[in-house]
C-alpha cells in the first residue's frame, strides 16, 4: 500500500523516495493500461552521467512497488531479450544504457532492429520496459512513433540538481520530428518538468559492479567480432583518420565535432574511440598485412586531393 506524506513522498517495502505528483499520476495511468491487456514502454535518455540510470530504477521501484532487483536490470540485449522472455506478467525490465558502445553505424542500425523486434515480438505480455538511452534521436523512429508511451528525457545542472521533462506520446512524436536534425529538445514544450530524487532501488555497489563487468563483456565481444569479421573496410579506416585530422587540425572539441556534424556530442567521442579502436584492429591484422605487401586488393577506388593539400613525402 502507497503510504504518502504532503503530495510528494511514497513509500514501498519499507524504503521511502519522492515521486512527484504529475509523474506519479502518469505512472498511474500507465499501469492502468497496461492492466488492461497493454504494455508500457517508456524512454528515458540523457547524457551519460545525467542520472538516467537514478530516474529509471525510480520509476521500477514505484511501478513493481517496491520489489524491482538487481536481475531486473540489464545492460547487454542478449539479457534484455533473456529477461522479456522470462518475466512475469506486469512484470518490470530495466534496459540500462541500451546504445553503451554502439557509436558505430552498423552496429548501431543492428541493435535498433534487434530492440524493435523484441518490443514487437513482446507485444501483450503486459510488461513495463524502460529503455536507458543517450539520445532519442539515434534510435529509430518506430520507437517514439509507435511503442512508447512517454519519454523523460534527464538533464544534469549541477552534481546536486538534475532536472526531467516529461513527454507524453503525442509531445515525443513531436519533438522527434521537428528536433532530430538540430537534436533539440526545445523545439517541442514537455508536459510537466520536475526534480530528480538521488535514489538508488538497488544496492549501489553490485549495481555498479554488474554494469561494470557487463559492459567490460560487451566490449571484449564487439572486439573478438571486428578480429575475426571480413567487413573490416577502408573506408573506415579513411573515415578515422579523416575526423581525427579535422579534430587536431582545426583544435575541435567534442561539442564543435558533434555540431559540425550533427551528432550528440557524447556519441562523437564514442565514435571516435570505437574508429580509433578498429583501426588499431585493422593495422595489426592479417589482412592488413597481406594488402601492405601487395597479395591482396581492396576494392575502394582511390582518391586523388587537390595539391593545395600537400602530399606526403616519398623517399
């Protein structure tokens, strides 16, 4: 039974936090579809570090009232498929940083069509599923369009204040199209804005550690595939070298990079690791080593530059 002191406290299982009003109604009404043969799924994104993670084990501690665990909470799409598939009905999964490591183009457009499958395939089973993200912009649109009910989307002002703004679906669709090319959430007014509590439903500590080993796991696997793959291009590798120049040559930063070219700047320098990454990859590889010594081509036409553009030095 919700125990509430004034308008904003609740309490579940002994352990108390503040669900604000209007997010709390919406809640409500959220469960209240679900309860009738629906499902509810909710978007919450944000930059890294803007408390995504706090808002969302909130909102599964409020919606489970209060008996969410650590296995509820996933960060690998294997994990989430295994805990949609095992659930129970209006059971409660937490999809925590569901892009964490996927800067890449394909794999980025891999695991969207993963994830909408499952949402797809997952239809019905009266499940609340909140999806952690960067940015609603890099997933695709079906997402905001079709499945999710609202989205909160977490801003960071300071170490003590972080802020959410809540779209309902109409609002989300809304600002997915008239935001995405300028990836601002201020061309579409939110609902209702509030404070976010400092709340953790777990322990803390093994839920860092769990995200700690499942992302180390994740990022091991992504590598073991580009060392064994035969889609290792050039063109990326050209692509690396080109955003790397751009960068020290002209002395960006992350935000410029990301305006430049019109991606959330977290997701730039994601990129740019993963490119760097995989051209380390690609110049230790036997690949690479048979091209340098002529036995193998690849199929990228050359590119000749203007000589304003200097060369590099022959012997």
């Amino acid at each position: 039974m919700i125990q509430s002191e004034g308008s904003t406290l609740v309490t579940f299982e002994g352990r108390t936090t503040r669900v604000e009003p209007f997010l709390r109604k919406a809640l409500d009404d959220m469960e209240n579809e679900v309860h009738k043969n629906d499902d509810g799924v909710i978007i919450i994104d944000g930059r890294t570090g803007s408390g995504k993670s706090i808002m969302a084990q909130t909102i599964g501690w409020y919606l489970s009232k209060g008996k969410i665990t650590l296995k509820e909470i996933v960060f690998l799409p294997d994990d989430f498929e295994e805990r949609i598939n095992n659930s129970p009905k209006y059971g409660v999964v937490i999809y925590d940083e569901a892009y964490l490591g996927l800067a890449a183009r394909d794999a980025m457009s891999h695991y969207n069509r993963k994830l909408i499958r499952l949402l797809n395939t997952c239809r019905k089973k009266n499940l609340f599923l909140i999806l952690c993200i960067p940015s609603v912009f890099d997933i695709d649109k079906r997402l905001p369009f079709d499945r999710a009910k609202f989205m909160i989307h977490i801003e960071k002002m300071t170490p003590e204040k972080r802020y959410y703004y809540y779209y309902d679906r109409f609002r989300l669709s809304d600002l997915y199209r008239m935001g995405k090319e300028w990836r601002s959430y201020r061309v579409v007014k939110s609902n209702f804005w509030g404070s976010s509590a400092d709340f953790y439903a777990v322990d803390r500590k093994e839920y860092e550690e769990k995200n700690d080993k499942d992302v180390r796991k994740f990022l091991a696997d992504e590598d073991m595939k580009l060392r064994t793959s035969e889609s290792i291009k050039t063109k990326d590798m050209v692509l690396a070298k080109a955003l790397r120049m751009i960068k020290d040559d002209k002395g960006f930063n992350i935000d410029t990079m990301g305006h430049l070219f019109n991606v959330d700047p977290s997701t730039m320098g994601k990129y740019l690791k993963v490119l760097d990454k995989n051209q380390q990859i690609w110049l230790t590889s036997p690949e690479f080593r048979l091209a340098e010594a002529g036995k193998i081509k690849n199929n990228t036409p050359s590119i000749e530059l203007d000589d304003e553009y200097g060369t590099e030095p022959t012997e």
